[in-house]
C-alpha cells in the first residue's frame, strides 16, 4: 500500500517518524508531505525519512494565512502524483486534500482549542483519533486512545536514552541543568495567545543558573541572550529530547515540549495564556499525576522552578511517577501502523475506542509531594 502523511510542525516528524519507518520495513510505500516551517525539514532530513515540502510559512502570525492558497496547490499537486491509498495528518490539509481526491484520511488531533479547524477537517476524515484526555466530542468517527500523540516516540517501547547527550552539551555526569523553552506563538492556534515575556524570561534565568546551567531553546522569539548566563540550545533539534530526559527541569511556555517532560520523567513548569479553568485535557490531567505545574503568575513560576531545584529526590520521584503513568498508556506508533493496515478502519484496531463508548479509567492521582 502507498501512505501518505502531512508534516507541518516539527511535532508532527517526531509523530510519524517510526510510523513510517515500520510501514515501509513491511514494505509499503510512504511519503512525507511537509511544510517547511521551524526545523521540520531538518528533523526529516536527520531521520532520512522519504519527503516533499510543498511551502514554506515562517513563524510570524498571519505567514501561514498569506501562504494558504498556493500551499493547497501544490499538496494536491504531490498528492494526486503520489496517489496515495491513505492519508495522515493533523487537520485541514490532510482532510482536504483527501476529500478532493477521493482518498481515506486519518487525522490525530490533541488540541481542543482549535474549533474552525476541527470544524472543517474532520467531517471529511475517515477516523479522528484523540488521546482520551480529549474533551470534545468531533463526530461519529471520533475514536480515543490511552495516551498521547507523544507516545508515539517517548512510550517505554519506542524511545531509546542517548548516552552521549551530557558530552554533546558539554555538561558533567552529575551536573544539574535545566531547559527554558519559548514559543513563538505563530500557528494558527496560537493566535491571541502569549507566554513568557521577555522581562520576566531574563529574571527567571537569573533564577535558574543560581542553582544550575541554564539552556535556552527558542522557537522564534530571538529573545537576546548575550548578557545573561544561560546558553542557546545549540544542538541539532532531534537532540532536544535527550537533552530533555537528563534535565533537572523544564520551564516553558510552549505545550509540546512540557508533555514530552512529562513522559521522559523530567519535572515541568508550564506558563501561558492557556493555563486556567478551560485548559486542555492532557495538561490537567498530568498536572492531576503530579508529573507538570501548569502556572498562570510568573510569581508561581520563579517560586515553583526554585523549589524542584533545591529539593533533594525530586528526579527519583518524577521517574517513579512517569514510569507508573505510562503503564497504563499505549505504544502510539504501534497503534497507527496498525491502523494504516485496516485502511484506516480505527474501530477493528485494539486499544481504539469510539469517544464516549466508555469513560476513560479512573486512576487514583499521585501524592503531590510537598518539596519546599
């Protein structure tokens, strides 16, 4: 069979990149469509995955709106020469260029907040797969499944430790280091939203590298480093993670990255303008498994971020509590090859239930041990 699969983010690389690697170990035919946005080509490139890039979009608000037209043009250009038996993706240009080619689509969504976009993909899909944190109901073919996208490269059966990361970031074995991510806050989801300004990022710094080094991974908001203590990121991104699973700890004001903590075992502060009583599923529900804070006052995050960073067995007690949450979570690339072979039929495929079949278990949360 022939797949074709849509990357816009550098998430979603990381999404489909064993996904496409064990379809075509079976010997089917895999395509990655993508757009080139952030480090999403050189994520493609490091992992040697089969792609075409149909745009280009900054990280501005509105360089993804100015590009629509031309970027539709030239998807369905390669979809309809690829020809594919079935799509992948994460909204409208998987739906879209599926629905106008007559080809079955699979979108795996996360974010309840993006209402326009679920309201005109995922009518047109085939399956809608979403973690059961999901709380929004997206139609008759609406299926959930235990876990996050992120389990699709961070499950226990998937990811492998890089050992050599402490040498790469020329840190010593035993010395503590923590990770402040920033957004740039151009997608189409972000619109209206903000995180940490550049004010409070510089005191939060100052905070941190009293207690440890400090590496800054900015996304787009060129925030000026050079009279602080910290230092950029600058590693390949597909060295973030590892770099993230020996961290002492994560302050961001991104979403991503603050799941992927939390499944690597590293203690995560999250702090942005979607943090409140209409926040997204996953994030309350990790917040409720003490594994992330998701913190709305900059206040909280300077006392919070100090706190994990003088507790002693904070690390010991994030992996204990990683290790007994993701017992229960499934393998995600295991699940979506599974469903690629059914055509896309989410229902014949184990661990795939119709959303609101049945409640998702109920799991009695983790003590939130007080480190102060």
């Amino acid at each position: 069979m022939k797949y074709l699969i849509f990357a816009n983010t550098p998430a979603h690389v990381h999404l489909y990149k064993h996904v496409v690697g064990e379809l075509r170990t079976r010997g089917h035919d895999v395509l990655v469509l993508a757009r080139d946005y952030g480090c999403t080509v050189e994520l493609l490139e490091w992992y040697d995955l089969p792609h075409e890039v149909y745009g280009y979009c900054d990280t501005a608000k509105g360089s993804l709106f100015a590009r629509l037209p031309a970027h539709y043009a030239r998807a369905l250009y390669h979809v309809r020469r690829f020809d594919p038996d079935l799509i992948f993706g994460m909204g409208g240009y998987a739906a879209h260029t599926a629905a106008l080619t007559r080809t079955p689509s699979v979108l795996v969504l996360d974010s309840e907040s993006t209402s326009l976009d679920h309201a005109v993909s995922t009518p047109l899909a085939r399956a809608v797969l979403t973690p059961d944190t999901f709380r929004k109901e997206l139609g008759e073919n609406h299926h959930v499944f235990p876990g996050f996208k992120e389990c699709a490269y961070l499950h226990p059966e998937v990811y492998e430790p890089n050992s050599s990361i402490r040498d790469r970031l020329d840190v010593g074995t035993d010395e503590p280091y923590a990770i402040v991510r920033l957004n740039a806050f151009g997608s189409h989801h972000d619109v209206g939203q903000g995180g940490i300004d550049e004010a409070d990022c510089r005191e939060l710094i100052d905070s941190l590298a009293e207690r440890s080094t400090v590496f800054v991974s900015d996304e787009g908001r060129d925030i000026d480093l050079a009279e602080t203590p910290a230092e950029p990121f600058s590693l390949h991104p597909a060295l973030l993670h590892d770099a993230l699973a020996e961290a002492e700890l994560l302050v961001a004001d991104t979403q991503t990255m603050v799941t992927e903590a939390a499944l690597l075992g590293t203690s995560a502060i999250r702090s942005n303008s979607f943090v409140g009583d209409d926040d997204m599923g996953n994030f309350l529900e990790l917040e409720e498994e003490g594994l992330i804070f998701n913190l709305a006052s900059f206040g909280e995050v300077l006392e919070h971020s100090e706190m994990l960073l003088d507790a002693d067995g904070v690390a010991a007690e994030w992996e204990r509590r990683r290790d007994a949450y993701l017992a229960e979570k499934c393998n995600l690339t295991s699940l979506l090859v599974d469903v690629a072979t059914e055509r896309g039929d989410a229902e014949s495929v184990d661990g795939v239930r119709r959303f609101g079949e049945a409640p998702p278990s109920e799991r009695e949360a983790a003590p939130v041990v007080d480190w102060a």
